[in-house]
C-alpha cells in the first residue's frame, strides 16, 4: 500500500529566495506529522504547494499513490485533503453554514439547498463533538469558535490527510490542549495529519514524527521519543540556541507612563479594554501577555493616539494626555512600534531613506523650512542602515524590497532615533527571521538600559518571558494580573491568560 | 439592514407618487410613473453590471464606456443589416469583449481597477467618435407591445405591462439576478470571491476564473443597456449618447448596497424624479431652465453619494487584485 | 566609514536616483505605445479604404512642418499641459481626477468674464487676473470633490465626472443668459478685451510658457519641499501619513485645489490665448486628453510635457488630415485611447505595484 502523502523532490523559488529546496517527505494514515520550523523556513510554503495553493516548480506530489496536478484545489479536494489555515480561511459576512459548505453546496436544481446545508453541518458537529451554530455570522463569533468551523470546514469531506498550518497561534494553552486532544483523536481514527508549528512543547505532546525544515531545506527527522525541546530547537535554528536573552537586572526609576481607567472600544464598537490601570516605570520592560484579541491591540492604539479613548487618562510624566494624535503622542513622549507595520510604519514604494524620516521630515535638519534636506536625509540614511544591519544594497532601495525583518528594523530604527522616554514595541518580532528578532530584542533592552521605559506587547508568551522586567496578564479586556518576571512561571501565566482564576 | 435602501427607494417613490395624485389626476400619475420606468430602466440595467462585476470584487468604472459603444454597435450594425436584432447581437457580443478586456486588465495584469475602467471608457468614446458617421437610420426600434391580461390591470399594467422587447428582458434579467445572488451556487461562490477571495480560494472556487466569468457576462448585461437605448427608447445614436448613465448607476449601485432590488429601486427613483421634473414643465407648473433639469441627475448623484458614504459597506475584496496562495 | 566616504556615497546615490526617473528602458514604454498605437489605428484607416500614410504624413507635416505649424501646435499643447499636470497632481495624491474637463470648463468661463468685464486695465495686470480668476474657478470645482472625498468618503471619480456634467450645463445657461453676448444671435460670451489677450511671440504663444514653466515649479515642489513629501506619502500609503503627523483630510483637499487650479488655468489659457471667448462647445476632450498625457508622461510633471506636444500637434493637424486624406480628424480621439490602452498596463503595475499589493483606489467607500 503506497502512502497517503508522497512529496518528492519539491521545489519552489521566489524572487530572490528558494522557499522549497527539494524538500521530501511521507505521511502514512492514522499519523501526526509536525513540521517543525523558524518563520520563512518554507513550512507553509510546502503544504500550500501540496493543497494545490500555489504551483512548485519542480518535483511531485502524490495522494494515496497518485500524483496531483499543481494548482489544482478542487482536485486535491476532492481526493479526501483538508486544510485549517493559519489565517482563518472565512468570509466574516457570511454565516457558519455558507462558510462551510462554499465550494461544494448541497443543491436542490440550480439553488442551494439551504436546508440540507443546515442539517448536514449539525450532523458534522455532532459527529465530532465541535459544538457551532450553523446560522451564527462569522464575524460575530470569537476567534475559538471561528477556528472551530475552519476545522470543521476542513472535515466536512471525510478527510483521510488534514493539514494544519500553525492552529494554536491564536488560542489559550487550555484551548491548544483541547485542540491536541482532537488532533489526537483523529489521528486514532485513521486519518494522516500535518502540523506546521514552531512550538516545540505542542510538537512533543502529539506528534509521531517530526519533521524539520531550515532555510527552505529539510534538515532533519526525528520523532519525540528520540530527542526534546531543546534538541529539537537545535534542529530548528541550526545551532544551540540561548534560550534566555541575557539582559541585567532592571534599574527601575520612577512612573514615566500612566494609564488610568481606560476604556477603548474595538472596530465593532463593542467594549474590549474595560477599565486598564498600569504604571511603566523609567528603566523597565512592562510585558503584556495575552491570547491575541482580548484588547491589547486597542489599548496600544488609544495610547498611542490610533484609537479613541471611551474613558481614562493616559498620563506622561504626570502630565495627561489628551485623546489625541498619533504624531501629537509621539511628540509627547512616546515612540511606538506599530502592529501593522505594512499599513502605518512604511510607504512601501518609498526609498528606505524616506521611510527613516517618516516623522520628522519637516524638522530640522531634514528640512529648512518648506524646502527638504535630501543631502541630509540621505546621509544619516546611510548611517543608521549600517547602524541597524539593515539588509539592503543601498538606502534609496524601496521599503518594499525589504525583507520582513529588515522593513522591521527600517521601523525599529525611526522610532529610536529620537531616544524617547517611552517606547511602546506591539508585536514586534512577527513575521521576522531568527537574527532580525534578536536584534530587535538587544535594541529593546539597550534602550531600557539607557533609561526608556518600554511596554512590550507580544503574542509570544516566549518572548514576553525572556524580555520582560514585569508581567502583566491582559484578559478580556482586563489586566488580570501583574507579576515580577522572576516569579513568572508558564502555566499559571497561561492559565491567566485563559482567564482562568488561579 | 440589508433591506434598509430598498425599502428607502420605495417609500420615497412612494412619497412622489402620492404627491402626483394629490395634484393630478391618477391617469397622469400612471403616464409618469411609464415614463419612470422607461428612465429607470438603462440605469437600472447598468448598475446590475455594477453589482456583477463588484460582488466579486472587481470596480468597473468601465459600464459608461461598454454602453456607449454597445449601444453605437447597436445601432451602426442594425443600420448596416437592416436587422436590429443582428443589431442586438453584435452589441451584446461586443459588450462581452469589453467586459473580458477589463477581466484581462483588472485580473490578470492586476492593474488599478480605476483606471482599467477609464480606459474602457476613454476607448469607447475614441472608437465611437472616429466611426461615427452622420445620417444612417435603422428600419425601426424594438416597438412596445402589450403582455395580454397584465397590461390590463389599472396603474401596474401601464407602469410595467406596455414596453419593448428590451423593456421585458432587462425587467427579468434583474429578478433573475436577485435570485441568483442570494439563492445559487453561483451566487454564493462570487459574494465569497469579492468579500474574501482566498476563502473560496482555499474552499477550491477559482477566483479568477469566477472573477473573469462574471466581468464578462457584465459587459454583455451592460450592452443591453446601451441597445436599449439606441434600439428601443431613441432610435437613433449621437455621439456621447449615454451621457454619464454608467457612472449615475454606480451611485445607484451604492445607494442600493449592491443589492439588485434596491438599486431597481433607486433606480426608480432617479427615472420618476426625472419624469416628474419633466411633467412639470409639460404641465408649466414651474418654469426651470434646460440646462438645470439636464443636470438634475448628476446633483442627485452626488447627493446620494453623499447620504450614503459610510453607511453603505461595500464587498471587502473590492478594487484588489488576487494573487493566489497569498493567503 | 570616513565622513567624505559618506558624502561621497550620498552624491552617489542621489544622482542614481535622478537619473532612475529617466531611465531609458521605462521611458522606451510611452514610446512604443505612441507607434505601436499609430499602427493599430492605420489598420483601421486602411478598413475605412483611406490612405494611412499620407493621412500621418499630413497630419505631421502641419503640426511640426513649419513655424507657423509649430506655434498652432504649441497652442493647442498648453492647455493639454496643464490638464495633464492636473490629473497628475491627483495622481500623486492618490486621487484620480477624471473632472479636470469641468475644472477646465470653469476656468475658461471665468477667464472669459474676466476679460470682457474688467476695461481699461493694462495687459500686464488685466492678464494675471483673468489668468487667476479661471484658476480659481477651476480649483473651486474640484474642492466640492475634495472635500467631499475627505470628508465624507465620496469617491472622487464619480464626484468629478458629474460636476463635469453639471458645470457644462450651468455654463451653457451662463452663456446663454447672464453672459451672453448682447444683440448676437450664437450662444456665446462677447470677445475679450485686447488687454486680456494672451500674446504672441513670433509665432510661440506665452501661454505655454507659463505651462512649462509651472511643470518645472509643480515638480520641484513634489521633490524638494515638505508639502510635496505630504501630498507624496498620502497618495502612496494614507494610514501610513496619518500615523506620521501628516494631516491626510487636508492634504486631499489641497491637491485637489492645486490640481483644479492647474486645470482651471489651462482653461484660462485657452480662452485668453485661443478662442478669445467662451462659446458652449468649448474645447470639449481636452480634460480627458489631460489623463492620457499625464499617463504617457508616466505621472511625472516634466514628462507631461513631450506627450502634451506629440497630442498637441496631433490636433492641430487633425483638419488638414481630413482635407489632405478624408480621415476623420476623430482619429486623434482613437489615437489617445489606444495609447492609453497600451502605456497603462506596464505604466501602473511599476508605479503602483508597491502599495503595499492594494491598489491606489480601492472601493467607494472611503
């Protein structure tokens, strides 16, 4: 019996990299295979490749002994492959049940039949014991539940292969567990799955193989009894990797940035920081741990002058701030790291140079008076690329020529130019490579050392634990707890972010 | 909420009509609200290309320029033939090629959807004014007919049972489209394709082939519009014919929130205005300049825009090209 | 690094990035769209059972042929100038104002009232006035679209192509009401005063220097100054300017006044230079030859100005085409949409491809 998956000799360039550098693998029924890998080692790309997402360039893939052809959805499909998305794959105005049965309908003539649509996918809840509403809209649910109609989307044609591309980003350590457990369980029924994860504790919990890729090239094969965490993290970066960032004890002075009651109300209008109390102190980094969507985004934003504040003050150096704008905050006192970097950090078809002086372009000595400085834009360009390790071949290159990490550093760059007291960092290493993050991660603790008092927010439960000073839990809305990071232990941590008591 | 403009553009019809009894007599009543429709149709056809095109995601700026030149096709073929229906059919194909040289532009080459569509535009007006020539005529225009029974019926039977041939199939061509949006497969696989293209993406719906079918058809529904006009309501084509009608209907487009039935409504809404300023003058109530009724549509175009900017939530994809596996 | 190491780095690089504008290979784009177009359109020349070459021949040879030639030629270009600056202006904005025709419109109206209603002014004085009354005019029209685009997120395509219509009709009234001319029996206004008439110099009108001259001025302004860097960065990635300190709101409204002002002035231009007054059939494409032009110039102010002359000329030979060979002078119109047709596509994928993958005009709604 051939096996369920058979990659051979897979390869995929883009401009500039090789994602997939003839990379193999197998997948036999009733097996967890968790592909294990840094951000960009091709992981996605591979198995985008094998759902017929985008086309190799060479090589083979075959389902149960027979090849697919490249490109091709529906077919592989139709040959019994399921995919969850690391991006939820939803149309957020659309209802559980159109999601769901989108692109295979029950018909009835040339019209959907809605009821069978309805009953179909209560049985398919049923039958794996996925709770969900088939009439709910999508973008009225929580982020769990979405991913539960992704998971069960990719069941609803008697899967035999089910691809999950990195599931857990978005939910609490409880929710992983359970996620595991359902993984586990079908596995047991026989089906073959492929987990794509850079979390080596979820790689030891469930997988029977392990696979990891570097660089776009596989590296290496093991399983979970041969190796562990720190084995398999060896694997994945190609070297011992040092966990703990090494950082001094913090020198911390006074109250620099003070939030008092804030209430922000999300895109929906609906209430999602309720009532936040911190103090930042000078010389600190104040982590904010969460599952992503419990209102750390929104409280960034009304910090940093992005969101209307529905109550509470925001104080700088005592002094309070009024509900103002960004660049109004930024004279203030506060750098700030933007979530979106695409969106609010770079104009992507401008030069690097003119990304460096986003928001200073028309002060001195980049302007005199209405007329710009070029000569001096150009020339403190040249140094701060060389300064930051900004990958490129020279200054005047575009924004977008840029690798994730380097666009990042473009950011990271601007923002301490001007040394600040206040640097505000939201979600500051995704989507970067390894050594960008650790640069990014020396640029955040030296500008504590000189004195600035960093909030850190990251959906990194990782990162927060290796960078931080304090701790601070946020939870629906809420700061749950704050704790001395040498206190901080992982799963009390996590059971706070669940929004579990103790 | 979905409901919201339809039922907007029924109760402010409804206003108008009440008023027209109040100061005529319902046979007047009944001859504007014919005349209402006849003005509300092509509008009402256009932004059906509208719909079509951006239920999937893709703006068509284009529909002024498809119309202008289907409806010169229209009418320069029927001339040639002396057959409008022949007439018909080379507009409806040319339509099609319009739509699929949008498709080509906006999809495959991915360019700036505003401005693959002025380009259509500014071809249309090109091609029209350089092949134009003065003084042909066709062997008549699709003549009104009576629907037995129907047409009989007091105030409905003259509103929506005396037309042309066009009339007709335009009428049923944006049922047809209401049921199919909401009710189809295919309908459901386009709403996918213009909110989150790579949901049906990865659910194994090909969005650029949905996303070509659709601009096509669209252009072929925008060339009915335009015969209509030349074939059936004028008889005759100028230069510049559609004066600004595909660029009325993407407001009526907006104002009916993409839905095919509130944009027939808005739609009605423009046709009875129209009539009714018309009737006015007819009747000298008031006595207002040419020039200002000639531009009463384009100012109710900015008004509705206005009103409804921000209010309204377009499909989410829209005026984005798709780059597959970009998920 | 050694300090004139960097200098030297800096120069460098700044005169890479001036000479990258005028990079040969792009530059080839606009060009073979112009010929490439010419013969698609001789093909059709030759179904119509018409003579393509002479037609070209004849059309070149009066736009371009002779000095008197030359000076039609670069009349009719001045205010394809200015409307293609215009829409580039927009353009750079990220606006796509499809309504420079009506700012035009307005422009030449104004300019026309200008010229007949203020007496005994010199030219000196009477010229500026009449030249910034248009601009006014036209910068007024466009501000409804500006302001309506910031402030309440109406699409600025719509907004400008019906007040296209709408200024046509309230100036057809105006021109056959208030400013008529008295006692005459065509619809137009009265001839300006010679005081307000652009002049001449052997043969090469002053109008389009002015036109040349202000090209120069707008592209120093978007390279060199803060207020080019804010128009600039709000048209390549608002979110990213709002989030900078730029006040995007009053950034659009400004670039469209500039670019109405610029297209108004173009109306001006033509009145005080060309038609001496308005009449209801006023120059009619000239708005919409302006996003051709701005298109082959490849969006950059100094480029506008070789397409402006090859259209120019184009229109200025149209009617001795028709005499010489019985082509349609229309032929222009065909011409401009097929270069369009074949300079975009390669044109906007390089300048805009970079928008972070999302498209300068994305949806109606904001």
């Amino acid at each position: 019996m051939s096996a369920l998956l058979e990659v051979t000799g897979i390869t995929k360039r883009y401009p500039g990299v090789v994602a997939n550098d003839n990379i193999s693998l197998t997948v036999n029924a009733g097996e967890v295979v968790a592909l294990l890998g840094e951000n960009g080692a091709g992981k996605s790309t591979l198995l985008k490749a094998v759902f017929g997402l985008i086309k190799p360039d060479s090589g083979e893939i075959k389902i149960s002994g027979t090849p697919i052809v490249f490109g091709d959805t529906a077919g592989v499909i139709s040959r019994g492959v399921g995919m969850v998305h690391q991006h939820f794959q939803l149309v957020p105005v659309m209802s559980v049940a159109e999601n769901i049965i989108l692109g295979d309908e029950p018909r009835r003539g040339i019209f959907i039949n809605k009821k069978a649509a309805h009953d179909e996918i209560l049985a398919l809840s049923k039958r794996y014991g996925l709770e969900v509403d088939p009439e709910a809209i999508i973008e009225d649910l929580p982020v769990g539940m979405q991913q539960r109609v992704e998971i069960l989307k990719a069941l609803r044609k008697d899967v035999k292969l089910l691809i999950l591309d990195e599931p857990t980003a978005v939910l609490t350590p409880q929710e992983i567990d359970e996620l595991l457990g359902v993984i586990r369980n079908l596995a047991n029924s026989g089906v073959g799955i492929v987990l794509i994860t850079h979390k080596l504790h979820e790689v030891m919990a469930v997988a029977d193989r392990v696979v990891v890729l570097r660089g776009g090239k596989l590296v290496g094969a093991t399983s979970p009894k041969e190796t562990d965490e720190a084995g398999l993290a060896q694997m994945m970066v190609g070297r011992s990797v040092v966990l703990q960032v090494n950082r001094t004890e913090a020198k911390r002075g006074a109250v620099v940035l003070e939030v008092k009651g804030l209430q922000v109300r999300d895109d929906r209008k609906i209430l999602s920081v309720k009532g936040v109390d911190l103090s930042l102190h000078k010389g600190e980094i104040l982590g904010v741990a969460g599952v992503e969507g419990n209102g750390q985004r929104e409280f960034v934003e009304a910090i940093c002058g992005m969101r209307h504040r529905e109550a509470g003050e925001v104080l700088i150096n005592g002094v309070a701030t009024k509900d103002m704008h960004p660049h109004a905050v930024h004279k203030a006192g506060i750098s700030h790291i933007p979530e979106d970097r695409e969106k609010h950090g770079l104009v992507a078809n401008y030069s690097i140079a003119d990304n460096l002086v986003l928001n200073q372009f028309d002060q001195a000595p980049f302007a005199k008076g209405w007329v710009r400085n070029l000569a001096e834009v150009a020339k403190s360009a040249i140094s701060t690329v060389e300064k930051f390790d900004i990958r490129t071949p020279s200054a005047f290159n575009t924004a977008s020529s840029l690798s994730g990490g380097n666009k990042q550093k473009v950011v990271v760059a601007r923002e301490l130019s001007e040394d600040l007291p206040v640097l505000i960092a939201a979600q500051p290493t995704r989507g970067v490579d390894v050594g960008s993050i650790e640069f990014i991660h020396n640029q955040l603790i030296s500008a504590r050392d000189k004195g600035a008092a960093v909030l850190l927010v990251s959906a990194e439960l990782d990162e927060i634990l290796s960078l931080s000073d304090r701790i601070a839990v946020m939870s629906d809305g809420k700061i749950v707890a704050i704790v001395e990071s040498k206190d901080a232990d992982r799963n009390y941590i996590g059971r706070l972010m669940a929004g579990l008591k103790e | 909420m979905k409901t919201f403009s339809k039922r907007n553009g029924y109760f402010l019809s409804a206003i108008l009509a009440t008023a027209f009894f109040y100061f005529n007599g319902s046979d007047v009543t009944t001859s504007v609200y014919a005349t209402g429709t006849v003005f509300a149709l092509p509008l009402a056809l256009a932004a059906m290309v509208g719909i079509m095109c951006e239920r999937t995601g893709i703006v068509n700026i284009g529909i002024e320029g498809t119309m202008l030149l289907s409806a010169f096709v229209a009418f320069f073929v029927s001339s040639l033939t002396q057959n409008i229906i022949i007439g018909l059919i080379a507009a409806i194909f040319t339509g099609s090629m319009m739509g699929l040289i949008l498709a080509v532009m906006a999809v495959s080459w991915r360019m700036d959807q505003i401005i693959a569509g002025t380009i259509i535009n500014i071809l249309a007006t090109g091609l029209t004014s350089f092949l134009y020539v003065q003084g042909r005529t066709i062997p008549g225009v699709f003549q009104s007919f009576e629907i037995p029974v129907l047409s009989k019926i007091p105030f409905f039977g003259p509103v929506l049972f005396i037309h042309g041939a066009l009339t007709f199939l335009g009428i049923a061509i944006i049922l047809a489209l209401y049921v199919a949006i909401y009710h189809t497969t295919w309908g459901l696989r386009s709403r996918a394709v213009g909110e989150h293209p790579s949901s049906a993406d990865t659910a194994g719906v090909s969005v650029v082939r949905l996303r070509y079918i659709n601009v096509t058809i669209a252009g072929a529904v925008g060339a009915l519009a335009g015969a209509y006009l030349s074939l059936e309501l004028v008889g005759s084509f100028e230069r510049g014919f559609t004066a600004g009608k595909g660029f009325t209907a993407l407001a009526l487009m907006i104002f009916g929130r993409w839905n095919p039935l509130g944009a027939l409504a808005a739609a009605m809404f423009f046709g009875l205005a129209q009539a009714y300023a018309n009737q006015l003058m007819i009747d000298q109530i008031v006595n207002i300049p040419s020039q200002f009724t000639a531009v009463l549509p384009y100012i109710m175009t900015i008004v509705v825009l206005t009103i409804s900017a921000g209010k309204v939530r377009a499909p989410a994809a829209e005026g984005q090209p798709y780059e597959k596996g970009q998920a | 690094m050694s300090e004139t190491n960097v200098d030297k780095k800096v120069v460098k690089s700044q005169s890479e990035k001036s000479s990258k504008n005028f990079d040969v290979g792009s530059w080839l784009v606009p060009i073979v769209a112009v010929l490439v177009a010419m013969s698609l359109a001789a093909i059709l020349i030759k179904l119509q059972g018409l003579n393509p070459i002479a037609a070209y021949k004849s059309l070149f040879k009066t736009a371009f042929g002779s000095i008197e030639g030359l000076g039609v030629t670069l009349g009719k270009s001045t205010p394809l100038v200015l409307s293609g600056l215009a829409v580039a202006v927009g353009l750079r904005a990220g606006l796509f104002n499809i309504g420079a025709q009506g700012q035009l419109l307005s422009g030449a109206l104004a300019a026309a009232w200008a010229g007949v209603t203020f007496d005994g002014l010199p030219g000196y004085i009477h010229v500026p006035i009449a030249l910034i009354i248009g601009a006014f005019f036209g910068s007024v029209v466009a501000g409804i679209s500006g302001f309506l685009k910031a402030y309440r997120g109406v699409h600025e395509v719509i907004t400008t192509i019906m007040l296209n219509s709408i200024v046509m009709g309230v100036a057809d009234y105006l021109a056959s009401h208030q400013l008529r001319e008295p006692d005459q029996f065509l619809t137009r206004t009265a001839e300006i005063q010679p005081s307000a008439k652009l002049p001449i110099y052997a043969n090469l009108p002053l109008g389009f220097f002015i036109a040349v001259v202000l090209a120069i001025v707008i592209w120093w302004i978007l390279g060199r100054t803060t207020s080019g860097f804010r128009i600039e960065t709000v048209g390549r990635n608002r979110h990213a300017a709002w989030y900078a300190g730029i006040p995007v709101k009053r950034t659009v409204i400004s670039a469209m006044l500039i670019s109405g002002a610029i297209a108004g002035l173009g109306g001006a231009v033509e009145t005080l230079g060309i038609t001496y007054r308005y009449a209801p059939a006023f120059n009619l494409g000239l708005g919409f030859d302006g996003i051709t032009i701005a298109l082959l110039g490849r969006v950059h102010p100094i480029g506008i100005i070789p397409g402006a002359i090859l259209i120019g000329g184009m229109r200025a030979g149209a009617a001795n085409m028709q005499f010489d060979s019985g082509v349609a002078p229309e032929l222009v119109d065909l011409l401009m949409a097929l270069i369009l047709l074949l300079v975009t596509a390669p044109l906007i994928t390089r300048f805009f491809k970079n928008n972070s993958n999302k498209s300068m005009t994305s949806g109606w709604g904001n």
